[in-house]
C-alpha cells in the first residue's frame, strides 16, 4: 500500500478527516462526476462519511459507513481523479496524480479548522442549496455565479429559497411516490420558488413531476417559459392567468402560492381543496377583506386604532383560513418564513393530509363558528367552500 492510501486509512479511521475534494477527471469520456465531495456526517447508526457527486444538472449523495469509506475513496481517486484536496486538523494535504498514476503529496497548514461540532452531535440541517454548488437555475436567475457564489445583494433572496424548500422537504411524505406530482403555483411571478421545486423534486431526486406556474403578467411568463426550455426543464410550464377562473386541472397534489393579494389567497385555497391536493403552502400578501368587517366592542380599544386594527385582521384572516382547512380535514402550521427584518409579509401555512376524510370535524366548526361571530366577519374563503363545510 502506497504511503497516500495509508494516510487516507489513518486520517478517516482516525476520524481526523474533515472534508476531501476530488477533481480533474482522468478521461472525459467515462460517466464519472466532475467533482465529488466526501465529508463525515453522524447519523443515527453512527459515524458515515457522505459522497457527494456533483454532475452537470444534479447532486447526488451515497452515505458510506466508516469501515468502508476510505477504500471508497481510494477507489475513486484510482480510477477517476488526477487530483484531490484532503482537509484535517493538522493539515492540508493536496493529492496531484501523473498519467502513471503516480502520487505527489503536498503539506500546507489546515484551513479545515476543528472537527465540526455537527459530529459531536446530530448533524444540523444544512440548507438545500449549498453555497459553492452552482444550482444552473440560480445562476440563470442572477442569484449565482457560475462557481456557485451567492451575490451580496442576493442573499436574502437566496435564504427565502432555501428556507421554502426546507419547508417543502419536511412534508415530501405526504406527496405520492408512486406515479407523476401535479404542482401548481398560483401567483407565480419571477418563479424563483417554481424553479427551485423542480430543481429539488426533478433534477435532485428524479421524481417524476408535472409543475404549472400561473400569473397575470405576460412578459413575466414569457421570461420564465424561456427560461425552463434554457434549462432543460420539460415537465414545467408556465401560463398566463387568472387563479379564479383556472380550470385546466382536475386534480393537483401540491398548491403553491406566494403573495397572491388579498382574497386570491383564498380562491388558490379553495382551488387546492376542491383538488384533493396533500400538501399546500400559501403566503398571504395584503388583507383588506376583514379589515373593513370586524366589529367588536370588547375590542374597540384595539380596533380604534388603524395601524392596530390592519395587523389584527391579516392574524384573524390567516386564522380563519386555518381553521377552515382544519374543519375539512388537514393538519395545519404556521410558520415563518422569512425573517421578519426583511418583509412583514413572512408567514407561510402550510397545510397537509393523509387520507380523505369523509365528514368534517365539527369541534373544529364550532371552534370557527364562536370566533366569526365574535368578531362579525364573513371570510370569503369559507363561502368558497360552502359545500364541504357542516351546514
């Protein structure tokens, strides 16, 4: 065993190993990926080490457990890279191979820092995107460059995504594994969400998706219609229209919907509804409705106040439409999805279910009942779904 092997065998058996980048294929010709990154990661069964092979339109991960992953690694570095950089707590170490396949091994101090505190514990989420790892979408969308840098004045934006597509990747269960998704995104604008679900859903973990992104604005639909075919993307399309009057789908798994004003929420909820979808996720934008209906006495010092009185009725908007999905039969959350700092406008529902529930829960009804009438509001959403609601 040459010298290089049996450092790979000390460093990962010793656990000193903190990430190794391999690159510059041998032959451009093979199926290998251009770059794989290897990184130890603790999982529940106990210490692995993670591959990531970084190809041309997709990330893939292999977790490898410890007594296997430096032959693993050695393997590759073999028969597919000319070089490589393996970062420990002592050192640098960079791995340059000739056509012989001979090895020059080269020593500077480590920038790989401590053993990352992920190891000593759980490992923490790390965000879906990774800095570094250039997403095509992304960079076709200004948000990257074409090394994977994030743009200074990108970065909030670049959170939002992630922070959206952590949200989607929790609740992934309840979509069908078994035959094509149906997405829509009403409202869609931009499409920075639309893009980055099919990258996650398509690109990364090859499910087999249909994704329609609907919006008002011509121009921007055209824009992002070149866009997907740039890309490669052909299960996703996008079209020019109005959330209320679209009736091309007669079912839909998952509904997305960000920042439609005021009651076009509430017309993407009952939409989604009516379709039988699993999974939904809505960011509320402007609320007027409500605002100009409460009433209340018991209130009047809230309500007299204007600024006061609008934050109130956006909460009892986005209540009521909680409570109207829970009477139907969905498992409802609340979340934040941007930091606040940025947007006020940063609550997200996201609303799931398992299987059809046959009647709806009254004691949820009642619930939404007591609360109208207290503050002498009629949403529209619950008149939207007037026929699946007790009488």
């Amino acid at each position: 065993m040459e010298q290089w092997q049996q450092d790979i065998n000390n460093w990962m058996s010793n656990g000193e190993m903190l990430q190794a980048t391999l690159s510059q294929l041998r032959r451009k010709d093979g199926d290998a990926s251009p770059k794989t990154i290897v990184r130890p990661i603790q999982l529940k069964s106990g210490l692995h080490y993670q591959f990531e092979y970084h190809f041309a339109t997709k990330v893939t991960h292999d977790n490898v457990t410890e007594d296997q992953a430096a032959q693993r690694l050695i393997d590759l570095l073999q028969q597919n890279y000319r070089q490589a950089l393996v970062k420990t707590s002592e050192a640098d170490m960079q791995l340059l191979f000739n056509k012989k396949g001979k090895a020059t091994v080269l020593s500077k101090p480590p920038t790989g820092g401590e053993r990352p505190a992920s190891l000593q514990h759980n490992r923490q989420k790390q965000r879906v995107l990774q800095e570094g790892i250039a997403a095509p979408f992304l960079v076709e969308l200004g948000i990257m460059t074409p090394e994977g840098l994030v743009h200074a004045k990108k970065q909030d934006k670049y959170r939002q995504i992630n922070r959206f597509l952590e949200m989607v990747t929790d609740v992934l269960t309840y979509l069908p594994s078994d035959r094509e998704i149906t997405i829509v995104d009403f409202g869609c604008g931009k499409s920075y969400l639309t893009f980055a679900l099919y990258h996650l859903l398509a690109v990364e973990q090859q499910r087999k998706i249909n994704i329609i992104g609907l919006d008002l604005k011509a121009d921007v639909i055209a824009f992002c219609s070149q866009l997907a075919e740039k890309l490669g993307y052909d299960q996703l399309r996008f079209l020019v229209g109005d959330i209320a009057e679209y009736e091309e789908l007669q079912a839909a798994d998952m509904v997305v919907t960000l920042h439609a004003c005021d009651t076009a929420t509430d017309a993407a909820l009952a939409k989604a509804v009516n379709w039988g979808a699993s999974v939904i996720m809505s960011v509320p934008c402007c609320q007027h409705e409500l605002f100009q209906q409460i009433s209340s006495d018991t209130l009047s010092p809230l309500l007299s106040q204007g600024l006061l009185k609008e934050r109130f009725a956006a909460l009892t908007t986005d209540a009521a439409r909680g409570t109207l999905l829970e009477v139907i039969g969905y498992k409802v959350q609340m979340l934040e999805f941007v930091d606040p700092e940025h947007t006020p406008k940063n609550l997200l529902i996201r609303a799931v279910r398992t299987e059809q529930q046959q009647e709806p829960s009254l004691k949820k009804w009642e619930q939404y009942e007591q609360f109208r009438q207290f503050l002498n509001i009629a949403p529209s959403l619950e008149h939207m779904l007037s026929d699946r609601l007790p009488k």
